[in-house]
C-alpha cells in the first residue's frame, strides 16, 4: 500500500477514536491518536493478519500493553474490516463488547486482554517464544507507552526476550513524552530509553517522528531484517496528534471531548483528511 494511502487509513483511524470515546463519555483519546500512524501501519500493512479469520493459526500476533488506548486499537480493527465501524460510539456502554480495555474472548482481532500495565509485554514475549519452540514463523508486535515503562515487569520481559535471541518479537514504545500526571521527565524519568533496551541486548530504532507514515515503514523494514536478537522501536510521538486543542497537551490523557470539542476535532480531521485527498474508503 502507498504512503499516501496509509496516511489516509490513519486519518479515518482518528476520526474513529473521536467517535468512540465521544460516544463513551470516557477513555483515553490522547495517547491512541499519538499511537495511531503506528497501529494503521501494523494493520494495513506490516502483520500478517486476515480479518475475515481473526484466529488464522499463523496469524502474526499484536499485544497492547498500554491496554487504556483500546479506542486507537479498536478503530484500526474496525476500518480495517473486524467489525463495523458503526459500533466505535458503543466504547464502554452496558452490553457492548467494546470494553474499556481490550477484551480477547469478546473483540474480533483482540489476540490478548490488557490493561494492567507492564504485563502487555511478558504476555508478547512468551508468544514470541511459543512460535519458536513449535517451530512457527509468526511475528509478535507489543506497543508499551513511555510511562507504563517505568513498570518493573517491563525490563523483566526484556531481559529474558533479550537473553533468548527473540528475533520475532518487536517492542515498540510510544515515547510521547507525557502520562496521566504530565511530563514523565517529571514523575519518573525512563531516559534513556534506548541504552535501556540495549542493555536487555534488543537491537534499538529511534524513530525521530513515530507520526510520520514514511519513517514509521523504514523503521518496521529494519526491525523485519534484524536477526538474533528481539528489536524495540522507540516512536517519538506527539500526544493527541491530528487534534489541535488535544496535541501536547496532558490534560487529554484520559477524558473524553464534549459535545463542541467533539465538533472541534472532528473538523480538525476533516481538514486533515481533505488535504489528504479525502478518506480511504471500505476495505
């Protein structure tokens, strides 16, 4: 898929994210939008996947670790064909499926329940090395945010994925620099990410802008030709991007817009999305 084609995917992801924690009154807006070019890029283009076979034996795997932002992963499981996209504004009502958090047992294409941060990962690893030991080809994605890695269980996955040479394992960090109590400079510095992961013997990207569709290709292509040892990527990102009164901005960590900044940002995305050429369209 091109590049301007992925960057409209993206965009119509946004728009979902919008709608769902609209239509919730709640969730995390923020950093499922600074994750979505990340999430477009593994779903429409990276994983091995077919959503008319959510559970497809050599299927490539993908763990949400940061579980809060379901809405990003749920909006790109919708466009990308796993359910409709009309059920988004359902997020966290009585009797959807959409739960807060990701849901394996209800949500077509959800491969691990999350949600309680820093386990994401282990649950990745031990996939990765399930595939290894049964002689499978597949590949495990986990996304972890720059604040859940201040998590203890997160450098223990690492060092036994590192020790274990899990080549088809790819951490990626969506290092947009804030959490839910502001800057992680300030609550608890995880820096330096990278001399982290490469102490756990992980092969290290800095992805300079994790939003930027073109560099976010280069950086999975590097992490598919790495062998003997599992690849991080860490994203920088911008929080709340594509929604100019959310973007940078801590405060959109987890609350959901109002009926005006709903409009707000869903203006936002059309502009974004007509200087794009307008939306992608069904898959």
């Amino acid at each position: 898929m091109d590049i301007l084609e992925l960057k409209k995917h993206a965009n119509d992801v946004r728009k979902g994210i919008i709608e769902a924690v609209h239509g919730a009154k709640a969730g995390h807006p923020g950093g499922s939008l600074s994750a979505a070019d990340i999430f477009t890029y593994l779903y429409f283009e990276e994983m091995n996947i077919d959503p008319e076979n959510p559970k497809m034996e050599d299927r490539d795997r993908f763990v949400l670790s940061k579980g809060h932002t379901a809405p990003g992963l749920y909006s790109t499981l919708a466009h990308r064909g796993y359910f409709p996209v009309a059920d988004l504004p359902t997020l966290r009502h009585l009797g959807s499926y959409l739960q807060g958090h990701p849901c394996l047992q209800h949500v077509p294409g959800v491969d691990m329940s999350s949600g309680s941060l820093g386990q994401g990962i282990s649950a990745a690893v031990g996939m990765a090395l399930g595939a290894r030991l049964s002689g499978r080809d597949f590949r495990v994605y986990t996304l972890l945010g720059d604040g859940e890695i201040q998590e203890g269980q997160v450098w223990e996955a690492a060092m036994f994925a590192g020790h274990r040479k899990l080549d088809n394992l790819v951490a990626i960090v969506d290092n947009n620099g804030l959490q839910i109590d502001g800057r992680i400079d300030d609550v608890c510095s995880p820096n330096p990410i990278d001399r982290k992961f490469e102490a756990f013997n992980f092969h290290v990207i800095n992805l300079k802008d994790g939003n930027d569709m073109e560099q976010v290709r280069a950086a999975f292509a590097e992490a598919r030709a790495t062998k003997g040892m599992p690849t991080a990527i860490i994203a920088h990102t911008l929080k709340g991007k594509g929604v100019s009164f959310m973007e940078g901005n801590a405060d959109w960590h987890g609350k959901a817009p109002n009926d005006a900044e709903y409009e707000t940002a869903m203006a936002d995305l059309e502009k974004l999305g007509a200087a794009l050429g307008g939306s992608a369209g069904a898959n």
